[in-house]
C-alpha cells in the first residue's frame, strides 16, 4: 500500500511543479513523513527530487536564462549547505518528550517540530492573497537564492520561494520552467551529499524499491505535466493539496507521526 501511495504521490506532484510553486518537495516530503522518520524522509524525498529535475532539464535545459541561474542558484547553493547542515544538527538533538493522548501515543522531537512549523507556514502561505501579489526586481534574486536555498536544504521546500522570486523575472515559460528546475539541481546536489553523511548510505539501499518506484513515478508525471497540465487545473487542486499538508504539519508536529 505504502508504494502505491507514493508513486501517485510522486506523479501526481511532478505534473505540478511544472507550473507551480506545489511540487515535489512540497508534496511528497509529508507522504514520506507518514511512512519514515522525519530526516529519512527528507533524504529519500530528495533523491527523489534530483533524478526527477535531471530529467525534466534534459526536457527543457535548453532554454535555461544563465544570467538568473548564477544570480539566483550560486546563493541558492550556500543556503542550502547551510539548511542540511542544520538539520543534521536538529537530528542530533537530544530534546524529545513522549506522552499519550487518548490511549494514543505521541513523540514529540525537536526536528519534527522544526519541520511540522515550516510545513505548516509554506502551505498557510499559499491561501494568502498578499502571497501571489509579491514581487521582486532582479536585485533581489541574491538573497532570495540564498532563502530559498536554506529551505531546500533545510526541509525541501525551495520551490514555492523560488517561483515568488522568478515568476517576476518577465522569463518565458520555457526559461521560467528550465532556469527553475536548474536551480533545483544545483540545490538537491549540495544537500542529498550532506544528509547521507549522517544518515549512511544503507537508508538508501534498504529503500531502494520503493526510491525507485517514486522515481520513474514522478518521470512519468513530468511527461503528463509538460503536455497537458495548465494553471487552471493547478488552481482546483491547490485547496486540496495545501490542507492535506496542513493536516500532516500538525500531526508531525504534535508527535503523532
């Protein structure tokens, strides 16, 4: 059951990102959480992430605007470092507290609920109308590489920054899509290295089935999402999507998951 709800996850997911700040990381990091530890979950999401954005820039890298990738992604780089680094830290926290509600048992951990709040804060985010009004001048693009790139490697959630950032770079959709999922490479391959440094490669081989099964999932949703999806079936999803994220922010949080 557990790899069949992944890979429509992952499906599902890819096809948004190629038009919206929802994709991946956004998406499939709280499946994850549901079925793994919350650091192994980002890992593993992770992989995810970068095999799918290698392959979707083999679809549009053509069409990459170079002059936003090193303005945007070299900052976008050092915060992720930054963000990994971070969460191995997080991991190692020996704050935990376990308590029982109800006859159901909770554990509660400081990484879960550093993750729980940015979860919850990026969805509550997306429902905000000041949100989509945002926007910002190309000298902004160092310091929102450097955000969205802390976030990325903090928790995974570099898209939603990242499209604020470029959705005002006047780019056309194929730059737009192409320089973004470029940017997301250079991310995913600074902090996957840095989360395998703690958490050993053996996670990634005991879960090689179902990393693969998400994996040519979410391949397959990048095809659907480059032919067929437009802004207005992301905007009948959105609700859905975002209070489903809300609903696994608070259970992690609390310590359910």
């Amino acid at each position: 059951m557990e790899e069949i709800i992944i890979a429509l996850t992952a499906l599902f997911a890819s096809a948004l990102t190629f038009f919206s700040g929802f994709g991946l990381g956004t998406i499939l990091t709280p499946v994850f959480v549901i079925f793994f530890p919350i650091e192994i979950a980002i890992a593993l999401t992770g992989v995810v992430h970068l095999s799918n954005n290698v392959f979707k820039l083999l679809l549009v890298g053509k069409s990459i605007d170079f002059s936003v990738f090193l303005k945007f992604g070299v900052p976008a780089l050092v915060g992720a470092f930054i963000g990994a680094f971070l969460l191995l830290k997080l991991g190692e926290s020996s704050m935990a507290y376990d308590y029982e509600v109800y006859g159901v048992e909770m554990h509660f951990t400081l990484v879960k609920f550093i993750i729980a709040a940015v979860l919850l804060i990026f969805s509550v985010m997306e429902f905000l109308p000041f949100y989509e009004k945002l926007e910002f001048s190309r000298s902004a693009l160092i310091p929102g590489g450097m955000l969205s790139g802390f976030f990325g490697g903090l928790s995974g959630h570099q898209g939603a920054l990242r499209t604020a950032f470029l959705i005002k770079m006047n780019l056309s959709k194929e730059a737009f899509i192409a320089t973004g999922v470029s940017i997301a490479c250079v991310v995913d391959v600074i902090r996957i290295p840095i989360y395998f440094s703690s958490f050993h490669i053996v996670h990634l081989q005991e879960n090689m089935s179902v990393l693969m099964i998400a994996i040519i999932s979410a391949f397959a949703g990048a095809l659907i999402g480059r032919k067929v999806l437009t802004k207005a079936t992301y905007g009948l999803i959105k609700v859905g999507v975002g209070a489903f994220i809300i609903l696994v922010a608070i259970a992690l949080g609390v310590g359910l998951i």
